[in-house]
C-alpha cells in the first residue's frame, strides 16, 4: 500500500499558506451601440446566476441602458434602452435592485419635468414603466420632492428608499421612500447646506437609515424621525472628504470611503460605530503607484476583508482593488486596472459579492475603449459577509449569498466516544444546480424513517429552488419538486419542510397566486404540499397583504410550520396590520386560514424569522427581540421576555425555542459582551432568564474557537444542548458546538472548514434520529454550494432522566426524534425540526 499522507499534509500547508492569488478576468467589453451599452458608473447586482447591470450611455438612443448577462460572461443581452422624455428615463448612475423577478432603478434624468425617474421592470426586459418622476417644484407638484438622484435603491419590505444629489426645498437633495407600486412617495429628510447633498444610497438595518452625504454622516428612522448626526467630514490630513460612495455596515460597525481627504488628499477607508462613536481612520491612500486614490464607491465586506476600488492608480491612472482587514491592518492590491491587455479602468461603482468571486465594473477601457465587466476570483475563498448583514434585517439587507450555484452532499460522521470526538467524512453528493438538482440549502433537514428530506434556495428546472429527498446513507438523491415562481407557484425558500404521513408541508418567502377580482399576480410566498414521492404539488395559501389594504395577511414567510392534529401553525416576517408580520393558522388542506396574531413592534414582536414550538394548547416563539407565548386559539399573547442587545443580554433572534421540561432554551445572533450572540433560559412562564453563554469567536479576525453569531436553534439530544454558529472557529467559518442544559460544558464539536471539502456557514439548525444529529451548511463543500452532514453517536439518556423531563410519553419518541421540537406527547412526533433564517442580504 502506497502512502500518501505526505501528499495530503504537503498540499494542506500550500492551503494554510493562502498566498494563491486573486484571478481576475475581463467578462464583457462594451461597444456602444444599440444592441450594447457604454460607460457604466454604478454598480452591478447578482441574481442566482445572472448579473445585471445599467450604463450611462449607450442602447438605441445612447442615453443608457439596464443589461442583463450570465456570470461567466455569455449571453449578454440590453433588457431596456432609456430615450428620455416623459415616460422614459435617461443616463444612470447607480445600480438596479433585484425582488423576486421585478428589477428597480433610478435614471438622472428624463421623466415628465426631466429631472429623473425611478422605474420598474421585469427581469425579462418585459413590463418597463415609471413608478416616479421627480419635478421638484410646484409647477408639476405641490412639493419638492427632489432632482438628479445619483445612486441605488434599498428595499426593505415594500418600501424602497433612495436619495437624490438635488432639488428639495434647500436644493441640497432630498432622502425619500416610494412603496414599490410607486402609489406612495414620502419626503423623509431634506439635506441642509451643512449636511451635504445626497450622493449614494440608504443603508437599512432593522428600522433604522444610515445616510452619507457629501458632508457628513447621520442615522434616522425609516418613517423620518429620529434624525441624528454622527460625522462631520472635516478633511485634511486627520479626516476623510467629500464621499461618493455608501455605508457598509458589519456588526455595529459602518464602514466607508471619502473621495478626498487623508494625508495625500487623495481619500480614505474610515470606520464609526452606529451609535457615531468611535470614528477612525483605517487607511489614507497615497494617490501614487498602484494603489491609487480618489475611490467614488463603497466597501464590500467578503470573508473577513472588505474589498473597495480607486479610481486612479498604476502607470494608466486607471485605478485598482484591493482589500484590507476591519481594523485598518494588511491593506493589499488585488488588481491595478490597465495591467492586462484589453483592460478596463476608472471604476465608479463598487464591488459585489456572490459566491467566492467579486464582480464589478470599469466605466473606461476594454477592447471597446467603452468599460468592462469583470470578475475577481478570490482564493482562498472567504467565509462571507452578512451583510449581513451580520446586522439587521435587509442585510444582511442585502445580507448577501455564499456560492448558491451548486453544492454538495456531505456527511460528517463526528463519533463522541469517552468525550473526545473523531471525524470521518464521506461524500454522499454533489450538488450541480441545475435542472435535476438543488443547490444552496439554507434551511434543517428533515429526518423520517431512512429518508432525508430537504429544500434548496437555488437549483431546479427555473433555479429558484427545490424540494429533494435522499436515503441517510446519500444513495438516491431525487428532485422532486422544483419551484418555478409566478402565479401557481412557489419561490426561493429558507425553512425546512414538515411532514405527516406522506405528505409534506413547507412555505417559500417569493411566488404567489393571483389576487381576487383578477387582480396583478403578487409574489409575497406561499404555503404548499407535495406527497414525499413528488406527485400532488399544491398551492395552499398565497399570502397578498400589500393587495388587501389595510393588510390582512401576512407576507414573505422566512419559518417553517409547525403541525399539531390537524393544524398548521407558522409566521411571517412582514404584513399584518403593523407590518412586522403575523403568527396564522390554517387546515393542512387549506382551508380555514386565520391571522392569530398581528406583531406591532417593541415588545410585541417583530419580523420573526424562525418558527413556532408549541407544547399543549400554548405556542412558543421568537420575534425580533421579544420572547411571547400565547394560546393557539390566538388569545393570552404574552411578551415573556425582551432582548436589550447589552453585554448582559442577546438580540436579533432567527431561531426557534427548544423545551426541555418547562425550560425554554434559545440562541440570539447579537448581543452579550461581544455582541456575537447568546445562549440562555427561561421559564415558560417568563421567570428565570438566565444567560447560559456569550459566544466571543470573534468574527472579524477569524479568530477564538468557540464560534460566533448563530442563526439557528438549539437542539436536544442526550443530556446536551446542540447547535451551530455561522461564524467563528479554527476557520471562521462557524462551529457545531454542545453545551450543558446549565451552561457548562460548552465545547466545540467541529469547525467548519477545518479540513478539505468542508461545509461552512451554517445557517440552519440540527434534526435528531436516533443517535444521529443531522444539519446543512449553506456554503462550503467541492463545488462550495452547501453541505449536508451527520453527527453521529449522541448517548441517550437513562429511563430516569427520561421520565423526569416528561414522562414515559417522551422515553416512547426518544428513539425516534429526541426533543427538537420541545412539543407535548399528544402532538405529532414525526415532524422534525424546521427552521428558517433571513439572508443577511436580507432579501427578501
């Protein structure tokens, strides 16, 4: 026998090494033209596979166009050329935003008073139309509503929001929200001459807008309130100038550029908490060589670097990429435009993340001296962002994706033998996303008999997901359902399925039906099931709240349901009468849809991402940073307990609550002493909440074992609570973790991406059968698409911890399931666990 190991251990130092450099290729050179584009000033946006785009010129009347092509650079097609005029707008400087199949965007230009437009359209090219036209002036309305806006739009729910450079009443620009059927725009803030002109775009998290002007930085809340200073650029050699970029925002950090200002008044990388403390320079570029300066765009947080443009550097003064850590350190040139032939350059947008690969745009340059698409390929591959993120809802807001285009299969077989545990890895699958597969789990697998059952964010016939099943050995992996969208059809999923019998149940947060009265076809989620060998797919519910005002329905469902008898339970993330979701109920053949609940806020629950436990006639859950009980008939809604976000508390929970006895056990992703997350108790009753562990992994740097910022739920298994963080470990790229029903013993069980092909990033929670605990990574694996895996030879409690905990009804399902769900005797014991969880892109 031949041995390797000095092959393999030779090959995981080059790994650990991690000086392979960034691969950097040209993947559309602009023409001009009617059937091209021309000088892109923005930034370009990635969707599944495809990635659009807008330029400033080009298209049938060279006025600018919105682009569409395939990431690896084929089939580029204009989706839309502006002509100007009343009904059509002209010459971009942003980007678009991408829902569902709906593009949104804003022109400079054009509209009926030619002082710009945001528009709408589908992703096809299809269905264009002006959802507003700025006039400014009561010659065409009875307010300023603003003029020239420069940047993108953010959505969040169905409001997008957005700056523009002028008009309103000081002619310094305006901040606005318009619901995304253009029905109702609002003037949230009108800059002042202090406070600078708009230029760029709102950065959401949770209610709250962070805004950067010319001048200065600030923070308010979504409706207007609220507004509150936290930076006035001063320039010189101690500050940064003039920004043309937007906020990025890590944790409770907001970071950012300045096109000038710094030691060489050339810009700077700069840093301020959300609370505007703490501000600080990071680096002060040159303005010489290849690094450059003058950046007119925004940071990109990927891994644990953020990545940013210049806009001149090198011997063609065409500008570069580069990276460097949250805290000012190892400041690297990734690319200097103008060093490869055909090249483009003078990049006025920023950089986008999807996958392991960043892509951006050059407005110069390229073979047709007109701009560049291009693609940065980053090795090693970073853990990601989060948007998503790491902060808020819409992270995520536009939380981002970690390599959704394919996946694999993996099984960690980890056996915990006198305390100590051994890894054995095997292969089952590997996720191709397309047609005959999935790709990019998200959500927990569900266990019954010898089969795995599953959904997929990507993948399938339309690549918006799909539902699979597989043997727990990984033999005969099957699509059997894939989600096409539209109007009988669901979209994109982020939960896990439930099932009974046959049968299973989920929910999607996009597709829809078609509203009463012929109305237009929505796309707020849906609710469906699907026999277990694929046949009988059917619609329902489709939720239409933004369609029935005021709301009566929920929309976007990011949990999974919860079934008890014969009634299924779930929530929403948004709709309802406050717009911060709902908790419902419905008859598994439809019929019989009720709202329970209607989430109001602070201390009444808000935009839940996780789902409902329920233990007799009393359903458990999280939402935003309430923990509430209430009745299944709907009445006695009960905050039991609120997050703070402190030191001595979590926030932010997208988890679901585990019951063991009459304790409730749950994680948050914020908050405690390092503001990585929580893991605590409490009483059902509401008394007793206890803080069992702060995690502390530290996110950033990528260094700590014990992990950071969860996103899931706590499993129970043995005598020991499981469950995983999305970062932290050896490789910061998260950990499974055990820990006691007291808070001792916390002990990591793995890090993923501590050895080759490994999954990382986990988004969702654990499911128990048996011995064995199984959960899904959504990045990671050979083809870094996700993986699923097992954790194997969790001991199971003696009869007497058994019958203490619940009785001889929970020692008759132990061999079965364990107490993921926490749910009384009399309740369903096939379902297994189903959690759902918020990009951190927050897209919803």
């Amino acid at each position: 026998m031949r041995r390797r190991t000095p092959i393999v251990l030779a090959a995981f130092v080059l790994l650990l090494a991690g000086n392979v450099g960034a691969q950097y290729n040209i993947l559309h050179n602009f023409t001009g033209g009617a059937n091209d584009s021309a000088s892109p000033y923005g930034s370009p946006t990635v969707s599944g596979s495809t990635l659009y785009g807008m330029t400033y010129n080009g298209g049938t009347s060279d006025r600018g166009t919105v682009f569409s092509m395939n990431v690896n650079g084929t089939g580029f097609g204009v989706l839309h050329s502006f002509t100007g005029g009343s009904s059509d707008g002209a010459y971009t400087k942003g980007g678009v935003t991408v829902s569902g199949s709906t593009l949104y965007g804003m022109t400079r230009s054009g509209g009926i008073a030619n002082q710009g437009t945001v528009f709408s359209m589908n992703v096809n090219g299809s269905g264009f139309g002006l959802l507003h036209s700025f006039t400014n002036g009561p010659a065409y309305n009875s307010f300023y509503d603003g003029s020239d806006p420069l940047g993108s739009l953010t959505l969040a729910g169905s409001a997008l929001y957005g700056m523009t450079w002028m008009g309103g009443a000081n002619d310094y620009g305006v901040t606005f929200s318009l619901t995304t059927d253009g029905a109702v725009y609002d003037i949230l803030h009108t800059f002042t001459g202090s406070q600078g002109s708009g230029f760029g775009t709102p950065t959401i998290s949770g209610s709250t807008l962070y805004v950067m002007t010319y001048s200065s930085i600030f923070s308010m809340n979504t409706d207007g309130t609220g507004l509150n200073p936290l930076h006035q650029f001063t320039w010189g050699a101690g500050d940064g100038g003039a920004p043309h970029g937007d906020l990025t925002l890590v944790g409770s950090t907001l970071y950012g550029m300045t096109t000038y200002g710094g030691s060489s008044n050339s810009g700077v990388v700069f840093s301020i908490n959300t609370d505007g403390t703490g501000y600080g320079i990071l680096h002060s570029f040159t303005g010489t060589g290849s690094e450059g300066g003058l950046p007119y765009g925004s940071l990109t947080f990927a891994g644990s670097k953020l990545y940013g443009m210049t806009s001149r550097a090198g011997n063609y003064l065409t500008g570069s990429i580069f990276s460097i850590n949250t805290n000012g350190t190892d400041f690297n040139i990734e690319h200097t435009f103008g060093s490869v032939p055909n090249d483009g350059g003078n990049p006025y947008g920023s950089l986008v993340f999807d996958g392991s690969t960043l892509y951006g745009m050059g407005s110069s340059g390229g073979s047709g001296g007109l701009g560049t698409i291009f693609s940065l390929q980053l090795a090693p591959e970073p853990s990601a962002a989060l948007l998503v993120v790491l902060g808020g809802a819409g992270l995520m807001a536009k939380r981002r994706r970690w390599a959704r285009s394919a996946g694999i299969v993996l099984v960690v077989s980890l056996l915990l033998l006198s305390g100590s545990a051994r890894a054995q890895y095997n292969i089952l699958h590997n996720f191709t996303g397309g047609a005959n597969d999935g790709a990019g789990p998200m959500g927990t697998p569900t266990v019954s008999g010898s089969t795995v059952y599953g959904m997929t964010y990507y993948g399938g016939t339309s690549g918006q997901g799909a539902v699979f099943s597989m043997n727990i050995n990984g033999s005969g992996f099957g699509v059997l359902h894939s989600f096409t969208g539209g109007s009988s059809d669901g979209a994109y999923t982020k939960g896990s399925l439930t099932i009974s019998g046959s049968t299973l149940y989920g929910m999607t947060i996009e597709g829809s039906g078609v509203a009463p009265s012929g109305g237009p076809t929505i796309n707020l989620g849906t609710v469906f099931s699907l026999n277990d060998n694929g046949t009988g797919f059917t619609l329902l519910h489709s939720f239409m709240d933004a369609l029935q005002p005021p709301p009566t329905d929920g929309a976007y469902p990011y949990g999974s349901l919860t079934l008890s008898g014969s009634t299924l339970y779930g929530m929403t993330s948004m709709g309802g009468s406050s717009d911060y979701g709902i908790v419902f109920s419905m008859n598994p053949d439809g019929s019989g849809y009720n709202i329970l609940h209607n989430f109001s806020g602070w201390g009444n629950g808000s935009s839940p991402g996780g789902s409902l436990l329920i233990s007799g006639s009393t359903l458990y859950g999280m939402a935003g940073s309430t923990i509430f009980s209430m009745n299944t008939s709907g009445t006695g809604f009960t905050a039991l307990h609120t997050f703070w976000g402190d030191a001595t508390g979590g926030a932010g929970s997208l988890g679901d609550l585990t019951l063991v006895g009459s304790t409730l056990y749950g994680m948050t992703k914020d908050g405690g002493s390092s503001d990585g997350g929580v893991i605590f108790s409490i009483q059902t009753d509401g008394t007793g909440f206890t803080l069992l562990h702060t995690f502390t992994g530290d996110s950033h740097a990528g260094v700590g074992s014990g992990g950071i910022t969860p996103f899931g739920s706590l499993t129970y298994a043995g005598s020991k609570l499981f469950g995983m963080t999305a970062y932290g470990g050896s490789s910061n790229k998260g950990v499974l973790f055990s820990i006691n029903t007291n808070g001792t013993g916390f002990t990591v069980e793995h890090s993923f991406g501590s050895v080759a092909n490994d999954g990382v990033n986990p988004y969702g929670s654990l499911a128990f059968d048996g011995s064995t605990l199984y959960g899904m990574t959504e990045g990671g694996g050979t083809s870094s698409g996700g993986t699923i895996f097992s954790l194997q030879g969790i001991p199971e409690p003696s009869s007497a911890v058994l019958l203490a905990l619940g009785g001889a009804g929970l020692l008759a399902r132990w061999g079965r399931r364990g107490w993921r769900e926490g749910r009384s005797p009399s309740a369903d014991a096939r379902r297994s666990p189903a959690n759902a969880r918020k990009d951190e892109d927050g897209k919803k």
